[in-house]
C-alpha cells in the first residue's frame, strides 16, 4: 500500500523507483498507466488525469506510455513481429507505416531482423527484452515505462543491455521511469531517485545523492547492502562525466 505520496517527476529524464520488494515501486508504476487508482488524491501523466482504465483510457494510455514489464510480457501464441507491432495494428496503422517503424526501430534497440518469425519461446532472456523494449517504443510515446526489466537476465545480458538502456534513454531524450531494486543499475541509469520503503518515500534527489548522502538510518542500509557495486558504478558515472 502506498500512502501521503507526493511526487513529481520532471520530463525529459530517466526517473528510477527504488526499493526492497514489497515497497510498493510496481504500484506507483501501475498508477502512472490507469491501472491502478488512487484512494484519495490524484495521478496527472503529461497534464492529463490518469482515470482507472477502462478500454478506451487504455488505448489512449497505450498511446502516451510504453511498457515493459518483467520478463517481457510477451505473448507466447504471437511471433516476434507479431508482438512488437501489434500497437500498430490497435492503433489501425498501413502495413507500410509499420514495416518503416519496424525497421527503424530493429536497427535503435538492436533487434535482429532474423528474429521477426520466431516465437518467445525460442529467445533468450535478453532477446525477449529486446523484443518487449521495441514494442514499448513502437508508437513513439512520450513516457517510457520499464518495471524490473532487467531482472531474471545472467549478469553478461544484464550489464549488456543496461548499456544499450543508457545509450537508447540518452539518444531519444524521453521521460522514462524504472522500477528496480537493483542500486548499481539505478546509478548507472537514472538521472533522480525515489528510494521506497513500506509504501513511503524514504527519499528523493539525484542519484548520486541518494548513494552518497543517505538521508535516514534506513537508506544507509540499504545503500549499504548494495556495497561494494555501487561505488563501482559511481567511479563509471564519473569517468562518463569527465569525458
């Protein structure tokens, strides 16, 4: 449960939610899309009121967000092509339309285009996230939704594809937010960080604040847990700064 949370997340930056599980990063993220409705107050996404989904707000919300969920969220009866198009095809876009944004896309998210006739099964993990991320993206939307997408991968596909995240976050200048529990991989990606713990801010800045400074006993363990990765992760954000 979440609760007296207020939070404003600027555009134009990668935004990570950041805590153990359970500390409600999946809810907020769910809140963001009209999936989950708040008790009391509001959510306001791009200047419009998030209202609880029914089939029309989700297909104008599938318009201005893109999601990829943990593991995927691909469907296992759809081909590769199949599932990175099909916002297209809701969205009731020409067959030359969706093979120009597929290909442009492949190409951004590093998808081979061999891949198009198989099927989930058949992929790796880091393939299948791939496939997820190029979906997401297809329609072009302004914010960009990724919960623990990352989690699951062998270390290899993991630190290949946070590379690939930072690159592809920083060259299309959208507003992302990430969902991890993951320290390292919230340093490495993320421009600010909301630190969670039982459904409350425990808090909230720039990233390098957040591992530098912990505000609260609290925050310091869990800074603390991460160690020694996270100071490895900042010496590459350094190193990247410098440059």
């Amino acid at each position: 449960m979440i609760a007296d949370l207020s939070l404003a997340l600027a555009a134009g930056q990668t935004h990570c939610l950041l805590g153990p599980s359970g500390s409600g990063k999946s809810t907020i993220l769910r809140s963001l899309t009209g999936l989950a409705a708040p008790i009391r107050g509001e959510v306001t996404v791009l200047g419009r009121r998030v209202e609880p989904a029914d089939a029309a707000a989700q297909r104008e919300a599938n318009r201005s967000a893109g999601l990829v969920l943990q593991h995927g969220g691909l469907f296992p009866h759809l081909t590769v092509r199949d599932n990175v198009v099909l916002p297209a095809a809701l969205a009731g876009w020409s067959r030359e339309r969706v093979e120009r944004r597929l290909t442009e896309l492949e190409a951004l998210c590093g998808l081979a285009s061999e891949l198009r006739a198989r099927y989930p099964r058949s992929l790796s993990g880091g393939q299948r996230q791939r496939v997820a991320l190029t979906r997401a993206l297809f329609l072009d939307p302004p914010l960009l939704l990724l919960d623990e997408p990352l989690s699951g991968l062998d270390p290899q596909s993991r630190t290949e594809l946070q590379e690939e995240m930072k690159r592809l976050f920083g060259s299309l200048a959208r507003t992302v937010v990430l969902v991890t529990h993951d320290l390292p991989e919230a340093l490495f990606l993320a421009d600010t960080i909301t630190l969670l713990d039982r459904g409350r801010v425990a808090q909230h800045g720039p990233a390098e604040t957040i591992a530098r400074h912990p505000a609260s006993e609290w925050a310091r363990a869990f800074v603390r847990s991460a160690a020694p990765r996270w100071r490895h992760m900042l010496d590459l954000v350094d190193g990247e700064s410098a440059r």
